[in-house]
C-alpha cells in the first residue's frame, strides 16, 4: 500500500516537510538535470501554483546536488502557451523567473512543440508514445500540480500532467481525436467566443441564423471550445470514445514515466470546474483543502479526489460533470502498473 503525506494547511514550511517525507531524497540525485513539470497558467487564469513554492522545490533539489528547471509542454489550441516563445513570455509574467523560483524555463517540446521523443511502450491505443523533449532526457522529475476539475477527465492531477501535459502537440493531438463534443445550438448567442480558441477551424458561424457550426471531421477533440463558451453549448458525452481519451491519456503517462525516478505534489487549492488552460471566469468552489504527496500518482490522484469529495459531502466531480467518469483514468493507470488505488494518509 502506497503512501500518501498530506498537510491540509498550505505553506512553504509544510511542503518542505512533505517533499522530504515523500522521499525526494531518493528520486533526485547528485547531478540529475530535475524537471520540475508545473503547468505556468494561462493568460488570466488564477488557479496555478505559485512561484514561491515553486521555489522551496527547486531549492529541495539544488540542497541535494541538481540542477533543476522548470518545464511544460505546448499546447494544440491557439493560446498563449502555443509556443516556446510565448509559452516563456506567460511563464515570465505569471512570476516564475529565475531570481523567484531559483530555476530557469525550458519549454519541454521546443520551439513549436514538435520536439520529443518516440517512446516504445506497446499497449491498447499506442505502440509508441510522442515524449517532450526535456521530459524524455530529464533525470529525475517532481510533478507540482493543482489538483481541480477538467472538462475532459473529471478532475486533473498528478496522472493528467504526466500524461496530457508531457506530450508534444503530436501527442495531445492523439490522446484527444477520438471524442468530439455534443452542440446544444438551442443555446448559442453567436458571440463567437469559441472560433479563435479553435485550432483546427472546426467552427463557424452558421451564415444563416449566425449561430455555431462544428465541422465534427475537422474537430480533433481538445475542449477549448467548453472553456471558452460563456453559454454551455458544449460538453462531453460520456461514450466509449470519450472513456478512451483517459486510456490514452494514461499510456501517455506510462511512456513519460518510463524507466524515472519521479516524485509528485499536489496541491487542492482555488478548486474550479475547468483546468489551468482557462481564464479563470468564477470563484472557485474551494479556496484551500490540503498538500499532498507522494512516490505513487495514483494513489496521490485517489487521496485528493477523495479529500475533494469529502468536503463537497458527495461526489464533487460527478456534480460538476455528470456525464464523466473519472474514475476511468484511476482504473486504467492501476493496470498499467503506474500505482495502486489503495493509500495509506500520513498526516504531516
């Protein structure tokens, strides 16, 4: 059974005493080139994980002879985060600069992220998996997530940054092409909110009654469409294409793992509906649950989810998703040996 260090206040002091007594010690060595995989946060997002403890984990590292650096993947949508050299520029403004977190930026895919690596892994959806870059010749990884909702999975965490966000725009283009969003026109104001977002140009607007149009043969299934939407005409259904895009986030996150000694935070804070690659639009439902880590991102994923849930008095995630099962990724993490489900909660 896998063990799960948890703080429910968050603070620099707690997450130096968890990152030890989750083991850093033994996944970054002497020399070890160190990611430290955050996601930056989009432009006007609100939720990600700030500098400041950014720092405590890149001093963690450089305590034990690294050198570490900070890193995410581009994105398939058209954001601010769709290359390297905007993806730096909104890292920057977000505050994460050397002389704040101790560590440089290395967008992990390059340029226009299309630098990785195939990764051999021979499972359901993927023979070989399409690893960024940095991620692949990284040394030793610590994930720092923030733990919240996602429009396609249910919640993201720790597993959803292995997987989604160490892929290249090749990778995120595969786990997302198999599941295409339902249209509620019946809703749709024609203000257009969702065109730009869209980076395969599956939308329009009808010129006829000037509402929203998707090509479904262009879509190629990322969601940005649900986020940017003020109205709800977008969401989800919950079929076996839409199951798939957790499978396949998972193998991703299998390849990413490969053969690494990795050690994952999260953090269950500013808890939203939607992930970091939005512009945060509400209040959050949680401002502040807890600190948690561990060697094993299931269980670390199980804890939180649960730790959510109890504070909600049902499932949370179900609430905001009715139609999403996500529980799937869970389940299908666990087969490919990432980790277990069962946790033991060692309270810091």
């Amino acid at each position: 059974m896998s063990k799960v260090f948890w703080s429910k206040e968050i603070s620099e002091a707690n997450l130096g005493a968890l990152l030890d007594a989750a083991g850093i010690a033994s996944v970054v060595r002497d020399n070890h080139l160190a990611a430290i995989k955050i996601h930056f946060g989009e432009e006007g997002n609100l939720g990600y994980v700030r500098p400041n403890y950014v720092r405590v984990v890149a001093d963690k590292i450089k305590t034990l002879g690294a050198k570490p650096f900070l890193t995410d993947a581009n994105t398939i949508y058209v954001g601010s985060r769709a290359d390297a050299v905007s993806h730096t520029l909104i890292a920057l403004k977000h505050g994460f600069t050397v002389e704040a977190t101790g560590a440089p930026v290395l967008i992990a895919d390059g340029l226009r992220g299309n630098a990785g690596v195939d990764v051999e892994v021979n499972l359901k959806h993927f023979k070989t998996v399409s690893v960024a870059n940095s991620i692949y010749y990284a040394d030793s990884i610590v994930f720092v997530s923030h733990f919240k909702g996602h429009e396609l999975a249910g919640f993201g965490g720790a597993l959803k940054n292995a997987g989604m966000g160490c892929a290249t725009r090749e990778g995120k283009y595969k786990q997302h092409n198999s599941v295409v969003p339902s249209v509620k026109r019946e809703s749709c104001t024609g203000c257009a909110s969702c065109v730009p977002w869209c980076p395969s140009k599956a939308l329009e607007l009808s010129p006829g009654d000037g509402f929203i149009v998707l090509d479904s043969s262009q879509c190629v299934g990322c969601g940005e469409c649900i986020l940017s939407c003020p109205s709800d005409v977008f969401s989800i259904p919950w079929n076996a294409a839409a199951a798939e895009v957790q499978e396949k986030m998972m193998e991703y996150a299998y390849g990413a793992l490969k053969n690494k000694k990795c050690l994952y935070v999260n953090f269950i804070n500013h808890v939203t509906k939607f992930c970091d690659c939005y512009a945060t639009k509400e209040k959050p439902f949680f401002d502040e649950i807890g600190l948690a880590a561990s060697t094993d991102p299931v269980a670390l994923d199980v804890a939180c989810a649960e730790a959510v849930n109890k504070e909600f008095g049902q499932d949370f995630f179900r609430h905001i998703f009715p139609s999403i099962d996500s529980t799937a990724q869970l389940d299908c993490a666990e087969r490919l040996g990432l980790g277990e489900r069962k946790y033991e909660l060692v309270v810091i």
